[in-house]
C-alpha cells in the first residue's frame, strides 16, 4: 500500500467528518452537553480532537518515499489505515441516516444522554435517529488516532511540524474568516425575515385596500342606480303629497267638527271613571264585610255542631233515662207482685204446717185425724197445694232480678250518654276515643248478655227436707 493511498483515505475520512459537522451546525446542535459514549466528555471536545487529528495527519504527508518520515508513517500506516476506515464507516452511516429523514431547516434535540437525537422542524418531532453505536465505534479509533499521531510527530522532520503551524494558523484564520461570514449572513437573513414580513404586511394591507375599493365601487353603483330609479318616482311622489295635502285638509275639517262630541264622550268617561273608583270603594267594602260575615258563619256553624253533638248526647241520654225509668216501674211491680205470692205461698204452706205438726195451731184449724198423718197421700196433695204459690214466687223472683239488671245497665249508659260530651271538652285530644267507647259501651244490647241468677225459693230448702223425711218414713214402713 502506498503512502499516497493512505493519506487518500485520510482525506476522504475528513470530508466525511466534515460532513456530519456541518450537519450538526446547521441544526443548532448542543456541542457542550456531557456524553457517556465519549467517556463523560462533550461534543466539543470530540470534534476539536478529530479536527486536529485530521489536520495533524495531513501534515505529516511526506513529499517524497526516499524520506525519513515516510518511513516512519509506512510503519504505522496499517494501524492508521484501520482505524481510519472505521472512523469513515460509522461517520458516513451517521450521516446517512440523518439525510434519510432530513429536512430543511431541521434542528436536532437530544432524546437521550448519549446519542438519541430526535429530529424537529420548529416544535413539530418528525423522526427519532439512534447514532450511539457510532459513536461507541467513532469514539477508540480517534483516540488510537491521537496516539498514533502523538508517537509519529517526534520522529518527522521539522519541515513537516512548520507544515502544520502553517496549516494551524490558515485553519485558524479560515475559521475567523468563517465566522465573520456567518455572523453577516445572520444579519442578512434577519434583515431579510424583516423586510419579508413588511413585505408581507404592506401586501395583506393592499390586499384590504383593494377589497374596500372594489366594495366602494360596487355601492356607488348601486347607489347611482337607485337615484335613476327614484328619479322617476319623485313626480309621482310629489302629486302624492299634494293630495294628501288636500286630504289632510278635509280631516282637518272633519276633526274640529268631530271635537264637541269628543268633548262629550269625555265627560261621560269621566264620569263613569268615577262611577267605577265608587265601585271599586264599595266592592272592597262589602269584601270586607263579606270576611266579617264568613268569620260569624264559622263561628255559628261551630256552634251548631257542637249544639247538635249536645243535642245528640241529650237526646241519647234522655231516652236512656226514660228506658231506665219504665224498667224501674217494672221493677217496684215485680217486687210487689213478689211480696204477695210469698203471702199466697204461706198461706198454701199452713195446711202442710197442721198436718207435718199436730196442735200448732190450736182450735183455729180443724184437727186431722190421727191416720191421716201416716197417709203419704195427704203429704203430696197439700205439697200440691204449694205448687202455683212457688211457681208465682219463682216467677217473680225472676223477673225481679231480670229488671233490677236492666236498670242498673240503663242506669249506667244514661250516665254515660250525660257525660260524654263533658269527657271530650275536658279532653279533646282524645275526643274521637271517648265517643268511640261510649258508643261501644251504649250500642251493647243488656239483654244478649249473661243470663241473671235469681235468687234460690226461701221454701225450698225446707220443702225438700220435709218431702224427704216422708218418703224415707213411707220406705222404712
């Protein structure tokens, strides 16, 4: 391989290099940011080195084989030449994949902190391009290629170091020159971005001008057009107003003429303006004594109802108490008619008395004959005397009990029939409970209720004794 050859690949390494930064200037590129591919070190320092080791290469070129330093670079030239190729490899991928997604104006922004960049057009993200990798292989062969030039300086010749402070100071200068040309170039393109926006501003405000015009101009048109039109109309307009004139006139006329009966009318409009305030006043006037009267109705109306309520509960105690007056009278009959059927009872006993005990009453009865008092017959058939006389004692005891019952029941509710109304003054609250129980109390029939026990004959413990002692004596004989 000739020397030639290599530093060909070394050159050609550079315009790749060169390249990918011109890429990373236009695009606003943070160059200071720390990276940890480039073992913690920024951009900058990167493309400072790779610079100088391009430049630094390039001037060890010996201008002739049979030199000494052209051996010295022969040596080293296979390590170069490998990492030189490498560096050219990842630097062209780097920027092929840039340009396969570039757009004009187009700023990189750093995804991540290595070599992320995520490509924007203004603020809009349009495509994301991962180059670490190539970074990771860009980054050990310029720092081989640092060595390898570091190791090879000592042993050139002095023509070739004064080579490289020329090409040093020509680099440096370029890069002035560079810089003072961009800097101008910024003040071009501002200068122009504000012409352009004047531009554009003196062209949207003719554009307005041009719009206004053109409707100014189609309203004078209209407008001309509307005055031919009413031209001809103002003739016909005037012999109009003429006449209405005219007309105005004739109901100037007819409205004075027309005035008295106005007059008139209001007069009469008035008055039953006044008329109807009148009625008004009366109307609230009788409203009122309308509230008045419809107050004393409710006051009646509750007055009625609780008279009839009284009414009622008189009326409902009256008749109870006239109920229990007849079974009263009943009653003092049956204890009467009582008495005397005990007086009929022991007159009928007296004969049984003679007969049961001889001599009891002296001369005033008749005697009986001694056998008649072991005749069982003659035991029976004055028992038999006895009968009606029990029978009408049984009965009035009876119906004694019977009424004594009924009054007492009547007696009870006409007390009740007198008090309720009494109860539900005392207590309202419980006024519905109190009618309800005294209804219930009231509406139960005495007569259905348990059946009263009369009292037992006074005669028929010793009747039954008596009758007893004759039929055991009858037996035995």
């Amino acid at each position: 391989m000739s020397i030639d050859v290599l530093f060909n690949e070394i050159e050609a390494t550079r315009s790749s290099w060169n390249a990918l930064n011109d890429i990373l200037v236009q695009s606003k590129y943070d160059f200071g940011r720390q990276r940890p591919v480039l073992d913690q070190q920024p951009m900058e320092f990167f493309r400072r080195r790779a610079d100088l080791v391009f430049e630094v290469l390039l001037a060890l070129r010996p201008g002739e084989q049979e030199r000494g330093s052209a051996v010295v670079v022969g040596a080293k030239a296979p390590e170069i030449r490998k990492h030189v190729q490498n560096f050219k490899k990842h630097a062209d991928a780097t920027v092929s994949q840039l340009r396969s997604s570039w757009k004009d104006g187009a700023t990189i922004r750093d995804g991540n902190e290595n070599f992320l960049w995520q490509l924007f057009d203004g603020e809009s993200n349009f495509a994301s391009v991962d180059v670490t990798p190539n970074f990771e292989q860009m980054n050990p062969s310029l720092n081989v290629l640092v060595g390898v030039a570091g190791s090879l300086l000592p042993l050139c010749k002095a023509e070739s170091i004064g080579d490289l402070t020329t090409r040093a100071e020509a680099l440096g200068a370029l890069g002035r020159e560079i810089e003072g040309l961009s800097r101008q170039a910024k003040q071009h393109v501002q200068t122009a971005e504000n012409s352009a926006a004047l531009a554009d501003k003196h062209e949207k405000l003719a554009a307005d001008a041009r719009t206004q015009t053109e409707t100014v101009v189609a309203t004078v048109r209209e407008l001309s057009q509307q005055v031919n039109a009413n031209a001809s109309s103002v003739t016909t307009l005037v012999e109009q107003i003429k006449t209405t004139a005219g007309n105005a006139e004739k109901l100037e006329a007819l409205v004075g003429g027309y005035q008295s009966k106005f007059e008139a009318f209001q007069s009469e409009l008035d008055g039953r303006n006044s008329e109807f305030s009148q009625f008004q006043i009366d109307a609230k006037a009788a409203k009122e004594a309308n509230s008045a009267r419809e107050g004393e109705i409710d006051r009646l109306t509750k007055l009625a109802d609780a008279m009839i309520s009284g009414a009622t509960t008189a009326g409902l105690g009256k008749s109870l108490e006239d109920t229990r007056k007849r079974y009263e009278l009943r009653m003092n009959s049956a204890r009467t008619g009582f008495k005397w059927s005990v007086f009929f009872l022991v007159l009928s006993a007296i004969p049984l008395a003679a007969h049961l005990l001889p001599g009891l009453f002296g001369d005033w009865f008749p005697k009986i004959s001694e056998t008649a008092h072991e005749n069982w017959y003659g035991v029976l058939g004055k028992i038999l005397l006895m009968v009606p006389a029990t029978w009408l004692t049984g009965f009035y005891t009876k119906t004694y009990a019977d009424f004594f019952h009924l009054e007492r029941e009547y007696a009870h509710k006409a007390a009740l029939a007198g008090a309720v109304d009494g109860f539900k003054r005392q207590a309202p609250q419980y006024e519905e409970e109190i009618t309800a129980e005294v209804f219930l109390e009231i509406r139960n029939n005495p007569a259905k209720g348990h059946v009263v026990e009369p009292a037992a004959h006074p005669l028929y413990d010793v009747l039954s004794k008596v009758v007893g002692k004759v039929l055991d004596r009858k037996k035995e004989s």
